[in-house]
C-alpha cells in the first residue's frame, strides 16, 4: 500500500503552547486528508478533512480555531492545535486518500502511524 | 449516531481457531467496507475491503463476507495466530463528496497460543 507518514510520532508539550503535527504522503499525491483523534480503547474519531489549496471541513463539536489544518500541497497536511491543554492529551492520526488508479481505482486512504500528544 | 455497528468487543481465539467479528451498517449509501487492523500505538493499516456487488471476498487467511439485503459484514480470521493479536475496525465509505470513513467501534482480538 501507499505510504503516509505522520511526524512526530509523540510529542509533549506545556499547558498553553502549540503543537504541529505533519501529515505526509510519500509517493502518491493526496488532494484530500483526514484528521482523526482516538482515545484509548476507542474509535477513530473524524475530526475534519483537508483539502490541498482550500479550508478544511470540521466535523460538528470540533473547534476549527482550535485545530488548525493547513493542506498547502498536495503532499503535505499540518494540524496544530494551538494554547493545548490536559483534555487534548490524545492520539492523533491523518489519512491520505489516493485517487490514482494504480491501487484499484477505489481511492483507499491511507493511515499514518500516529502521533501521542500529552499536555502536561 | 452510530452507523456501523460492530461486535464483539473483545475476543479471545485460540491459535489455528477462526475469529469473526460481525458489522452491521445502516446507511444504504455506502458502497465500499474495508477492514482495518490495528496494533497498540500505531495507526490503522487496510486489512482487506469489498464493495457490495460481491458476497464474499478472501485475501490469504482473511475473508469478508457480505449480506447487502441484510447490511451486515463479517471479517473471518482462519487459522489465527499470536501475531493477530490486534484491534480490528470495521468500517464503512459512501461515495461522493469527501468519501469519509464511517468506522465501526472496533473489536480487540487476542490470539492465545
């Protein structure tokens, strides 16, 4: 499968400052990502969808100038979640979705590793 | 809302045992499921996924089987082993739009030797 790669893979940051979180796709082009967060022993939540060269679409409940999304190419995605407190603590993870043909033209996206937030 | 339903919750299998894990979905607008595998720590990885025009779809040990007019699908692990031991999502796509992913609330397998 195609390769998305998320950075960092953890981090930990102070009440109060910002967090970016880079989303990657590395060999095909993805005009279209995804933010999920998932607390433990739960589900992926969807959070918002990116798409290159326009603002993203959040989800209801998920506070956009909170989370800020940023998908300036059509490789790259960024969520920074900006004055971080304790109850962001979380794991975050992006899709890319790939449009090309070449996996079976049914436009799968692509899950990064992951990236564990603390805020501390 | 929750639009796919997935069960159990947790499942323990013996080594060589066959795991299955149910979904039922409501919305009749989704046109593709995939499977996704999970390990601690990680993100998601596509596991197997069929459209609806087939009933049944197998991938090595892994087969999805598929009841439109029922709107229920079912992953089954043959042969299961140790390293299986995952959480699995089942989830659901409609096409159109953003095509975002309805995912199911997951089921954590445990392979015992």
């Amino acid at each position: 499968g195609a390769v998305v790669s998320q950075h960092p893979s953890r981090v930990i940051c102070k009440s109060g400052t910002s967090v970016k979180i880079e989303c990657r796709s590395l060999d095909f082009q993805a005009t279209t990502m995804f933010w999920y967060r998932q607390f433990p022993k739960q589900s992926l939540m969807l959070m918002a969808t990116s798409n290159e060269g326009s603002k993203a679409t959040y989800e209801q409940g998920v506070e956009k100038d909170k989370f800020l999304i940023n998908h300036a190419s059509l490789t790259l995605s960024t969520l920074t979640v900006t004055s971080a407190h304790p109850e962001d603590s979380s794991f975050y993870i992006c899709s890319a979705r790939d449009n090309t043909a070449n996996r079976g033209g049914w436009g799968e996206a692509f899950f990064g590793q992951g990236t564990r937030l603390t805020v501390v | 809302q929750q639009q796919v339903k997935q069960s159990p919750q947790s499942l323990i299998v013996q080594k060589g045992g066959i795991s299955i894990i149910n979904c039922a979905y409501e919305n009749t607008a989704f046109d593709y499921f995939p499977w996704y595998q999970q390990f601690p720590g990680k993100g998601p990885a596509l596991l197997i996924a069929i459209r609806p025009d087939v009933s049944e779809k197998k991938e090595g040990r892994f087969t999805i089987s598929f009841n439109k007019s029922a709107k229920q699908f079912s992953l089954h692990i043959m042969d299961s082993q140790p390293g299986d031991s995952a959480t699995y999502f089942c989830a659901a796509r409609r096409s159109g739009g953003y095509q975002k992913v309805t995912f199911g609330t997951g089921t954590k397998l445990q392979v015992i030797p």
